[in-house]
C-alpha cells in the first residue's frame, strides 16, 4: 500500500509520450541519447498507459488543482488525437472538485491551426522553445539536416499568438546567446510581447580529453583577482555557458526587469528568487530537498526526475505499480533528501544558501576551494546574481508583507538610479551597466534621472 502520508504536496510529473524522440536536432538536447535506452521501442505511449497515467494522477494527487504536463522529445509528434483522447481520460477521471489544467512544451514546428484552436479551447498553457533572435536561436537548435529552425518555430509562435492561446517562451542560455542578455530579453518582450519566460543553463559535462579547462569564475579577494575553484577533471562543452556569465546575464536582464517591468513581464528565476526571499522554496532546484517533480516515459516507466531517466533512478511502472506509492518510495525520498545531505560545508555557510541551496545535483561536479566534492558548476555565477539582487529583492518581499504589490519596486529603484547618477562623474562607467561613460549615457542629459533605456 502506498503511504499517502509521505506524499509530496502537489508533486509534478512531466510526461514523455513520445519519449526523447523529436523531429529536430538541437545539438545540446540531452533527450537525444536517451533514445538508446528504449532502443528499437516503439516511442508512443499506447491508450493503455495513457488511461492508467491519467488516472494514477488524478487519484494520486492531494490537491484540488492538477496540472497534466507533457515534454518530449517532441510531444506533438504524438498526433492531435493522442491529445483529445488525453483530455477525454481527464473527464473520465477526474474527481468533481478537482481543476485540471493543460502544458505542453514544444519547438512549434508543427503548430498548424487545428492545433492552436485545440490549444485554446482545453487553455493549455504552451512552452514554445526560443533560443532569441534569429542568429542566436540557430546556432544550436536545428533539424535533422542541420539547418536553423528560426523560421518555422516564427511561423508557429504566430499561430500561437493569434489564437491566443497563453505562450511561456523557454530559453536556453548558451555560449551562443549568453553575452546577449537584455537583446535576448528585448527581443521576448518587445518582438514577441512574451509575457512569462523561463531561462535555462546549458551544462554539458565533456567526456573529450582535449577540450581546455574552463574558467568557472573568478575571485576579487583582497584586490587580487584569481581563479575561484580547483579546475582539475572539470571538462564542459564549448557550447555550455560559463558559470560568471550565467550570473551576468540574469543579473542584466534582472536590472532591465527591476526598472519597467516587474507585474507585468514573469521571468521564473526572479519569481522564484522572490519566493526564498519570502521563506517560500517554489522550485525544486533552489530548495534544500527535491524529488517532488518525476518523468514519466512513453511505455510507463516512472523516473525520479526528467534528468535522471536512467536505469538507476527508475521507480517501477505504472501498469505494474500505483504511482502513489512510487512518488512515495524509500527509493524516491532518498533520492530528494540526498540534494540536502550532499550538500558541501562550502554551500552550508554560504549567505545566499537560502536562495540556492546548491542548485540541481546534476551540476555540482565541481570542488570548492577547500577541495571538497559535490559543489555547482554554476555557484560563481548564482553567487553574483543573488548577491546583485539581494537589495531590491528584499524591497519587493517587505512590499508584499506589507500587502502591498511588489511593482512599487520599480520606484525605489528609479530613486536609487538617481541617487547614483548624483554621485557619478561624467567619465565614469554608467551605473546603468551599459559599459558606455557616464556622459555617453544616462549623463548625456542632465534631465535624465531614471529608465534603463537612454
Ligand atoms: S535533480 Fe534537479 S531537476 Fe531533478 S528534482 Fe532534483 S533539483 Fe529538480
Ligand atoms: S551560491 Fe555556491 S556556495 Fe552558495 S549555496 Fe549556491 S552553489 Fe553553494
């Protein structure tokens, strides 16, 4: 029997029917190789699963909200009618006071119109994968023949757009877009009026001996600058993003946001840095525990986490087992707890660990200074940004407490920016963050006191 009691309030389970396979190439999809663990399978998941999926969920679940979500690979290549007959399995299904909701990440390149009507009559919240402008998006994500995919996911994102449906646009950040934060977060907000965005890190650990060792971040210590953490075995692809610069680019983009932005455009890191600045962890990655969010496979294999599907982490399948009692393992809790308890003493005295909490362990194959194991490859890069945000974040939850609403931030921040405008000479670099002087910038004008766009 499963233990019901141990059940993670509102666990997530993001379901995989066609498993990894996608009709595109993207070069850092990690989906890819996992084709080989269902090698020669058929890749779809039959009514059978998807009527004991459906219903494992509904039953499972402890709240009265659910959300149905379904990933790839390529989810649409599953046909409309998979998706109909999952909607009529909800309503075979459904307990009368439970709300079901819709999401479903896809590249859009196969969005037609009888999929965005679909879309908009059962209110699917739609991840359409967007890599920023043009240039950027195509360096990484292509088709089969190697081609950039710009403009079928457009002609997607339109379709999507004047059906209404509700778009989140997911970004990953790379070496190809990393250097670009506010063009990437202009071009979502201005260029496709993207109203929620969620940004990814790209971590590829290299299995190739003559790739150089990466810089993972730099230390200003007393004056010096130097390499922060023991470089050794520690190997990523050219196309990952570097620890700093991950920081740096949501500290721009957050800089942008903070000033014009915030209530009106939803970027996911800084809704959740705002949850740990309120004592809320509403992310797995940033909280002291995990295993609350499972992969499910095409043929009813269940997995601790969508970035554990390999044979260790495989909790049984639902033909076989209820997925209560899976979610609610030995196996499963452990497997939460261990991001708490291989935590380093480094992140355990960190002053921003109630915001980090060492991130996901599937990136902290890094040493910490004192070479101990198990630290994040990103930490550089989370250090600076929560560091960065620390003051205005502290602003928005006081606003909250207060029951106040957080926009009133962007007041407090136009004050600031004119108190450091005040006190910058003309030849100094912009407070802005433009890396243009200050007389170039906001002080070409001594009217100008406020607004990041000069
Ligand atoms: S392993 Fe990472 S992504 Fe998976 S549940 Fe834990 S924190 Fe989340
Ligand atoms: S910022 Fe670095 S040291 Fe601090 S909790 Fe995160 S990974 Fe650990």
């Amino acid at each position: 029997m499963a233990d019901t009691a141990r059940l993670p309030y509102g666990f997530h389970l993001l379901a995989k029917p066609a498993g990894a396979i996608c009709n595109l190439d993207c070069k850092y999809c990690f989906f890819l190789s996992k084709e080989e663990l269902y090698a020669g399978g058929s890749f779809r998941m039959s009514d059978e699963v998807l009527d004991a999926y459906i219903r494992n969920l509904l039953e499972a679940q402890p709240t009265q909200e659910v959300v149905v979500a379904w990933q790839g690979g390529e989810p649409t290549l599953m046909g409309l009618e998979f998706f109909e007959r999952s909607i009529a399995c909800v309503e075979r299904h459904r307990r009368p006071d439970q709300q079901v909701s819709h999401t479903i990440q896809t590249n859009g390149t196969r969005l037609d119109d009888a999929w965005c009507d679909f879309f908009t009559k059962h209110r699917f919240l739609v991840g359409l994968s967007v890599d920023g402008p043009q240039a950027m998006h195509d360096a990484y994500r292509v088709n089969k023949g190697g081609a950039g995919t710009f403009e079928q996911v457009m002609r997607g994102w339109e379709l999507l757009r004047a059906h209404g449906v509700e778009v989140n646009i997911l970004c990953t950040v790379h070496a190809a877009n990393a250097g670009h934060p506010v063009e990437v977060y202009r071009y979502f907000r201005d260029e496709l009026y993207a109203g929620f965005m969620q940004f990814i890190p790209i971590v590829e650990r290299s299995t190739t001996e003559d790739l150089p060792t990466v810089n993972l971040g730099w230390s200003r210590r007393a004056g010096a600058r130097r390499p922060l953490y023991t470089q050794s075995g520690t190997r990523v692809t050219e196309r990952s993003v570097r620890a700093e610069q991950y920081g740096r680019f949501l500290m721009a983009i957050f800089d942008e946001w903070v000033r014009r932005d915030v209530g009106r455009v939803f970027v996911q890191a800084f809704d959740v840095a705002l949850g740990s600045w309120l004592g809320r962890h509403n992310l797995c990655i940033v909280s002291p525990t995990c295993g609350n969010a499972l992969a499910l496979e095409h043929n009813g294999d269940l997995y601790a986490c969508d970035h554990y599907v390999e044979p260790a982490y495989r909790l049984g399948n639902i033909l076989e087992q209820p997925l209560a009692k899976m979610v609610a393992s030995d196996q499963q809790l452990r497997f939460g707890q261990d991001k708490l308890d291989t935590l380093p003493q480094y992140c355990r005295s960190c002053e921003v660990l109630f915001a980090c909490y060492g991130e996901c362990p599937r990136n902290r194959f890094i040493e910490t200074p004192n070479g101990e194991p198990g630290l994040n490859y990103l930490c550089a890069g989370y250090r600076l940004f929560f560091t960065h945000i620390a003051e205005p974040m502290s602003v928005m939850a006081n606003l909250l407490r207060q029951g106040r609403h957080a926009a009133e931030v962007m007041v407090w921040a136009a004050e600031r920016d004119k108190a450091q405008y005040a006190r910058t000479g003309r030849n100094d670099p912009c407070p802005c963050g433009s890396g243009r002087k200050f007389k170039r910038c906001h002080g070409r004008d001594a009217s100008v006191t406020t607004g990041i766009a000069p």
